[in-house]
C-alpha cells in the first residue's frame, strides 16, 4: 500500500473477477497465473474452483510469492483437492480456498477473510495430475 507514519493514501477499491480456464489437457505440474496485486496492492477474498469432471478429484498446489518466483519450493503454501464435479452438477458446492486453507487468509477488523497481494506478488495454481476436463478458477479480488 502506498502509505507510511506521516501520510495516508487513499485509493478507490475496485472488484475484479478474473476467471482462468484450466483445460483438458494441461500437463501435469504446469503452474498457472491466477491473481497478481495491482499497482497500489489488492486483496484476495477468495478463489472458486469449478471442476467439469465428473469422476476425478484433482489436486492443486497453491503458490503465494514474488510474481515470477513460482518456481521456488517455499513459496509453494498447501495443496488442496476439487472434489468431483465441484460447482458443476448443483449437487457439489464449488471448492473454495478460504474453506479448504483457511489458514492462508488473515482476519481484517471487519472479521473477513483476506490474502493482501502487494503489486510484486501473485497467485499460481499447479495442477498435479494431467488434467482430462476443465476446471474453472475464479478469483474474488478488489484492487485499490
């Protein structure tokens, strides 16, 4: 944020919904670009998972750093798995990361859930299986 002792700025917040399209197909272990902070910084409120497959869990690892460091193994925070037609049949709730890694998110004063992501970081998804149908990844970022 661009803000220290002396001085305060204020920003207006703005929603974002950025969706990524996870084919049928993707090999295995490719991460993908999910949420970078915008320039004076966002927060992350949560990222949906939808999963067309109807017969496969699959698993994610979820990576928090510096745009361009997914590669760097301690940035890599948890793995997590969509369940089986996950937001796609109306029977299975869409998989949320603020339900399956809570403790990613800090609590704001307001008691929500939130990841801050400065302009420098971001969000990768890794898909740990070949993927045989699409998952979809929404994130519900507000930007300032």
């Amino acid at each position: 944020m661009n803000s220290s002792s002396n001085t305060s700025s204020f920003s207006t917040l703005t929603g974002a919904y950025p969706a990524i399209d996870l084919a049928s197909g993707l090999s295995i272990n490719t991460d993908t670009l999910v949420a970078t902070g915008a320039t004076n910084a966002s927060v992350v409120l949560d990222i949906l998972f939808r999963n067309t497959d109807a017969s496969n869990i699959r698993n994610f690892d979820i990576i928090i750093c510096p745009t361009g460091s997914n590669a760097t193994a301690q940035y890599n925070r948890t793995q997590i798995a969509v369940q089986a037609n996950a937001g796609n049949n109306g029977s299975v709730s869409l998989a949320s990361l603020a339900a399956l890694a809570p403790q990613l998110f800090d609590i704001d004063l307001a008691g929500n859930r939130l990841i801050t992501l400065e302009s420098t970081m971001s969000i990768y998804v890794r898909n740990k299986a070949a993927l045989t149908a699409d998952i979809y990844v929404m994130v519900k970022q507000r930007n300032f």
